[in-house]
C-alpha cells in the first residue's frame, strides 16, 4: 500500500487521499494550480537576468496579478521604466511570462543574429507550442521558413494584375461600406475599415469567389478574434493545466471549429483543382494557373518535396488572415484618424494623388510618386506602431552581448518602441508631422531610411534585420490603394466627442475600436478608377 508522513508526523495512507479527494475535489485542484503556478513562476525565471530591474515582480504564490497589470497598463510600466533606468535591460512579468525589454544600444546586435529567433517564440507564445488544437494552425510560422519564403516571393515584387485585383476590389467594396451619401453620416470607423481590408487582401489571397464570400469572411475573422481572446485567457493559466483548461474557455472551442469550417471551404476547392489539373495533364494540355495564395502554397511546398494537405493549406490561410489584416486595418484606422485631426495635410496630400493619377493612373510607378502620402503613413505608424514592444525574440543559446549582458538559451526578449519618440531622434517627437519623413529623404546619407517600407534602428514599426516583416510591401500597396480611393471619393471628419485615443493592451497598441467618423461622398471627383471591379 501506498503510504506517506504528513507534516505532523501522522500517516496518510491511499485510501485516505483518496476520501479527502473524493471530499474536496476543488480544493485538490487549486493546491495543484498554485503549485504548478509557483513551479512555473520559478522554472521560468532565468538565473542570468535576476540581477535586472524587475518592474512588476510576481507575488510570491502567483504571478497573476503581475500579468494583468501588465495587461492593463504595460503601456505606463514600460514608460516610466525607460525613464529610470535609462539604457538598462529590464524585466517584465507579461501575460506569457517573464520578459526582457533590450536597451535600444542592442537593436544593431540583435537585428541580424540567428540565435535571436522571431517565429519560435512567437508559436510558443501564441501558439502553446502546438499543445492547444485550436491554435496549432499558428505553427506554419515556424516550419522552416515555408510561410516566410512564401511571403517574400509573392508579396514583396507587387505584380501589375495582383495592383489591378487590389484596385478592382477597393472600388467595389468601398461605396458598399462608406455609402454613395453627400450629406454627413456617422459610422464607427473600426469595422468599416477592417471590411475593406479584408475584403480587398482576401481577393488576392484566395479570389473573387472568397473574398465575397460572407462565410469564409465570418470563419477566419472569427478565428482571428478566437484566437487573440483565448491566448490571452489561457496565458493566466499555469502551462501544465493547458490541456485541460482549453476545453473549457469557450473561445479556445470556438477556435477549433472555426479551424474545422475553414477546412471544408477549402477541401471542394482543392480537390477540384487536383482534377483540372489532372485533366489538363491527361489531355496534354497546359496545367492551370491559379495564381493565389494556395497555389503559392503548394509550389513552395513542392519546391522543399513536401506533401501539401488540406491542413497545411488551411493553417496557411488561417494564419495569413491573422497577421496580414489586422495589422493593414489597425495601420489604415489610425491613419484616418490622423488625418481627420490634421484637414491642412489631408488638402496636400489629397492633391498629390490626384496629380498623381492624373498623370498615370493608379500604378506602382504613380503609387511611387507619392511621396508625402508615403512619409504621413510612416509617420502614423512612428507614433502608433501596432504594438509598444517589437522585435520580440528568443534566445535559441546562451548569449553574450557586447554591453555584457548576458541571456540563457530560452529567455524572450522584446525592444521597447521609446526611441521612435525620443527627442535626440525625431524634432517634437509627440507631434504628427506628415512631412517628417519626406524632409528625411532630402538628407543624401539618410534618403532611404524615409520610405515607408524602410526599416531602420530609429523606425522599426515593421520589425527590423533578418525577422523584418515581409508582408509589408504588399501592406503598403494595399493601404495606398484604398487611400487613393478615399481620398478622391470621400471626405470624413471625427464625430463629436468621439475618443481617438490608442487602446494599451499588454504588448499591443491599438487604433481605438470606438472612434466614430462622420463621412460624406464627395462631389467632385477628380479622377475615375474605371475598373471592372
Ligand atoms: C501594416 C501591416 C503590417 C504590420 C504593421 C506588420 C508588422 C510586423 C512586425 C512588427 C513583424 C515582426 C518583425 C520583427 O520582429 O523584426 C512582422 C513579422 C511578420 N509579418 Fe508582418 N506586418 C504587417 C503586414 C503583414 C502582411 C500583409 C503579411 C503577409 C504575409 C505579414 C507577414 C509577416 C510574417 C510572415 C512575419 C514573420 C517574419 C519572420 O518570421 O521572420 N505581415 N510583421
């Protein structure tokens, strides 16, 4: 028999834990949630980095409320940090865990070094490593670069026909949203703006027949919100009650059978495609082009020798939705905004892009020519980056930086986002200044640093070195595109009383979901898209 002494020298023997569970079932369980939650609270702190500022340790039994602290108001903890320990690394209990904020003097070390990994922690991070079924789609990020590779080679060189299908779906999908009134009408700007971009990326991705496909809207959106509401609930869970707990939270639920509707929307289709394909080839005809992003899919898979399934392809899908359209709205919503504050600059800007199209239509080449609507974007994403922390990373060794900071292999680390508003860097850093960048571009050594899609060590709204984001020639091109659109169409202005104020949530920074714009067509269009939507 199993037996056993108690602190008070008195024998339990199996039975009697097993009457004292069958008692208090409850109470078993939460001993075992503090238990692991110390346990993991403990494992997780690295020996290395204890020495470092800790700016919201965890108590001693639970690391709780340090997280929702963070959660809350990360945003002031990170900022009034910086001002104390100016130059320093810091510690910081998130929602996922202990963190280390690098100083600034470490962006060049760290942008280019392989052992500092982006997509690993990220699927550790978002995606429970694989351990949770409804968020293991997010693990194509980190199966060697395929996700990657595909985004390089599909979306950095923006062909013609993909700048004509972004053009097409803008111009259906817009009035549909904004309306085709000339009198003042209020809407709430977040959803608005997050149709249009979804709906306009989705038909490069996957095609007219998607991207107006209601349903596939509704799956994978909905799989987006899943997701980010259920990581964040589980990451107040210790890690080895995950298994258990993800059955529970309605949202983990939710995402799994989003994750399953996603497969049977897009298992007919390829299966159709395998017979087109099999047909042409039997009757020695041409193989079909389908030119989105399941065929980009499976020829980077083939590339490799790897099998291409349905749940690759879903999980490919899934994850593009996530990383792709929220961050273009989120950018999109705040550059609206910003505009609406500042009409002066919305005037000159307004009037490059007409001149512009006038010139040359809506191309690449005229979309290049506007350079002060490229400098205004890059200046809202300078100031509301989408999120507070970037270049998040993770050490894959030990490591040892220049500055004799030392990290073990494992630890996480992010850069704080204080030098895109520090002083020594940019000239009334708080302000919007739409020409700020465009000024840059006119000092010879430093012309490049000024384009939107340039990354840079006092500019990394889009990461920066190896990790830098790849979408982000597409995202450009799409924001630009849907600009021109409203700006030659509509006018907006902010609705009375509105709150324009970035939402601090953890790590993110959001456009605020509340804000609500006034719109109105405008009369006089200057230019005509002509498009066959
Ligand atoms: C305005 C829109 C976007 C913003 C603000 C944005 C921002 C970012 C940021 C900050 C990173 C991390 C970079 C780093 O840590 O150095 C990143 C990575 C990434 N982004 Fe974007 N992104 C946007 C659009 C897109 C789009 C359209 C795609 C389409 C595929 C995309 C795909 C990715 C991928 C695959 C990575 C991971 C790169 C890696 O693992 O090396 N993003 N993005």
């Amino acid at each position: 028999m199993n037996a056993s002494s108690d602190h008070l020298g008195t024998r339990q023997d199996g039975s009697q834990w097993a009457v004292l569970m069958a008692q208090s079932p409850l109470s078993i369980l939460i001993a075992a949630v503090v238990i692991a939650a110390v346990t993991y609270t403990w494992v997780s702190s690295t020996s290395a980095t204890k020495g470092l500022p800790n700016i919201n340790p965890p108590g001693f039994f639970s690391s709780v409320e340090a997280k929702k602290l963070f959660m809350i108001s990360g945003w002031n903890l990170i900022a009034q940090a910086r001002k104390l320990y100016p130059g320093q690394a810091l510690r910081v209990m998130t929602q996922m865990g202990e963190r280390i904020i690098l100083p600034h003097e470490l962006i060049e070390e760290v942008r280019n070094e392989r052992r500092m990994n982006f997509p690993h922690g990220l699927v550790e991070d978002g995606g429970f490593g694989g351990m949770v079924p409804g968020f293991k789609p997010l693990s194509i990020l980190d199966q060697n670069d395929i996700f990657q590779t595909v985004s390089k080679r599909h979306l950095t060189k923006i062909p013609a026909a993909m700048s004509k299908a972004l053009c097409d779906e803008a111009e259906f999908i817009i009035p549909k949203v904004f309306g085709d009134s000339s009198d003042w009408h209020e809407m709430a700007s977040s959803p608005a703006v997050h149709e249009i971009v979804t709906k306009v990326a989705t038909r490069v991705f996957l095609g007219k027949e998607f991207c107006r496909n209601d349903n596939w809207i509704r799956v994978t959106e909905g799989y987006t919100e899943s997701w980010a509401l259920g990581s964040s609930e589980l990451h107040l869970w210790p890690r080895p009650l995950l298994m258990l707990i993800q059955w529970v939270l309605p949202w983990c639920r939710a995402a799994m059978a989003q994750a399953k509707e996603a497969r049977q929307m897009l298992e007919p289709v390829i299966a159709e495609r395998q017979k087109m394909i099999q047909a042409a080839v039997s009757a020695g005809h041409d193989i079909p082009k389908f030119d989105d992003a399941i065929e980009w899919l499976e020829e980077e898979a083939a590339r490799r020798g790897l099998a291409c399934d349905a749940a690759m392809v879903v999980n490919f899908q899934l994850v593009l939705t996530m990383v792709a359209i929220h961050t273009t709205s989120d950018l999109l919503q705040q550059f609206m905004v910003d505009l609406a504050q500042n009409p002066e600059s919305v005037q000159q800007i307004r009037q490059e892009v007409i001149e512009q199209l006038q010139a040359g239509g809506l191309s690449k080449e005229s979309l290049h020519k506007m350079p002060l609507l490229d400098s205004a974007i890059k200046e809202t994403q300078r100031l509301k980056p989408i999120q507070f922390l970037l270049m998040r990373r993770r050490a894959q060794e030990d490591i040892q930086f220049s500055n004799g900071l030392y990290l073990k292999k494992g630890t996480r680390t992010w850069m704080d986002t204080s030098r895109m508003r520090d002083p020594a860097v940019y000239e009334n850093p708080d302000k919007w200044d739409a020409a700020r960048f465009l000024r840059l571009r006119s000092q010879p050594d430093r012309a490049n640093e000024g384009h939107l899609v340039s990354v840079s060590s006092d500019h990394f709204g889009f990461g920066y070195g190896i990790h830098a984001c790849p979408g982000r020639f597409f995202a450009v091109h799409e924001l630009k595109v849907i600009v021109c659109h409203l700006l030659v169409k509509y006018e907006w202005k902010l609705a009375p009383g509105t709150d324009v104020k970035p939402l601090y949530l953890g790590e993110t920074s959001f456009a605020n979901p509340g804000t609500k714009l006034l719109f109105r067509r405008r009369e006089e269009a200057e230019y005509d898209f002509g498009s066959s939507a």
